[in-house]
C-alpha cells in the first residue's frame, strides 16, 4: 500500500476539485505535467461545461414556464417545446433582422423570455397563463378583462411610443408560420383569436369611456 504524505493529500483534493482526473492528476504530482497548458485546457474544458449547464438551465425554466402557460405539463407541450429548442438560432436571428430595423431589434430583445426567470417575464407567462385558463370565458368577462389591462399598461409602460413594433408583433405571433420562425412560443389559433377580442373590448370600451368624460 502506497503512503502519501499530508502534502500530497491535499494537493490531491485540490487537484481533483479542479475537476482533473485521477490519471492526470497523478501526472501532476509527479512534475512530469505541462502546468499551464493543462491549466488552459482546464479552464477551457470547464467553460465548456459551463455553457452545457447555462443551456439545460435555460430548457427546464423554458419548460417550467411553458407549463405555468399551458396548466400542466403535458406530451404535447413537450413535444411542442422539443420543436421549439431544436430551431437553429442563426435561422431565428436571420429572420428577426429581415423583419425588424436595428431599433427594433433592441425592443425585441426586450420582450419577455419563455427561458428566463426575471420578474418581467415571470409577469408576462402569469398573465398568459391565467388568461389560458379563461379563454372558455367570454372575451368580455370581468376576469378576463383585468388581465387585459394589465398587459395593456405592462405594454404601454414597456413600450410606450412604439405601436408601430407592437403591431408588428401581433401580426407575426397570428401567423404559425412566422411565430415559428421568429422562434417564438406557439399558441392556438384559437386562443388568439380569443385574445384579440378580448384587446378589442377593452379598447372600445376605454373609448366610450374616455368620450363620455367632461
């Protein structure tokens, strides 16, 4: 049995920590080990690593989030979020820049992130999933139309004096085609359809109510 010294021990540990194997490690104590090009390569195998844990965090809270849309986690939301992940990025960003000016381009940076977990974003998948929950209801509906509001003034607030790029956006989310190809979260016609009546309401009645005000 072979004796090693406290020394050894901890440089050991040390060396392990670092995420090195025990073969290279036991090259390392024996100075027969190019230090700093293994440092590098280290350094550059962990950024790796890194990078691989960023892009499963980033999945789970996309799927999580999906689910706080959809109710539940279901086959056909995964499903539907496989296809999502598997879109080549650069398509994705090629497309955006053919529809979107470099100023927009910066609002559309700011929209909400299905694989994100900041407060905005964590709103804006709230609102839309309570609103899921509801699309049975009529557009109408006092339920239905305090969320609305809420993503009216979150809208307004967020991206006052850009209607323009708002509508833009509307336009390509009706379109299935082009929501996929932006790379955005896919929703049902049908729940479209329900949103955009239920916006509709809300303007019209907040126009019957800015013209009945002295």
């Amino acid at each position: 049995m072979v004796r090693m010294s406290s020394k050894c021990y901890n440089k050991l540990f040390f060396l392990k920590a670092l995420g090195f194997k025990l073969k290279e490690i036991q090259t390392l104590i024996n100075n027969s080990w190019n230090w700093e090009a293994s440092l590098d390569h280290q350094l550059a195998f962990l950024a790796e690593e890194q990078k691989k844990l960023q892009q499963m965090k980033n999945a789970i809270l996309g799927l999580k989030n999906a689910s706080s849309i959809e109710g539940g986690l279901t086959e056909s939301l995964i499903q539907k979020y496989i296809k999502l992940s598997n879109q080549e990025r650069d398509n994705k960003q090629a497309f955006r820049q053919q529809i979107f000016v470099a100023a927009e381009m910066e609002l559309f940076q700011k929209l909400p992130n299905l694989n994100q977990n900041d407060p905005n974003s964590l709103e804006w998948i709230g609102l839309l999933g309570q609103l899921k929950q509801l699309h049975k209801e009529s557009p109408e509906a006092d339920s239905v139309q305090i969320i609305i509001k809420r993503m009216m003034e979150k809208a307004e607030i967020e991206y006052i004096g850009n209607d323009e790029f708002l509508e833009k956006m509307w336009t390509i989310r009706k379109s299935a085609h082009k929501s996929e190809q932006m790379g955005l979260y896919p929703l049902e016609e049908e729940f479209l359809h329900f949103i955009e009546q239920a916006f509709h309401v809300y303007e019209t009645k907040k126009q019957v109510l800015g013209r009945s005000q002295p």
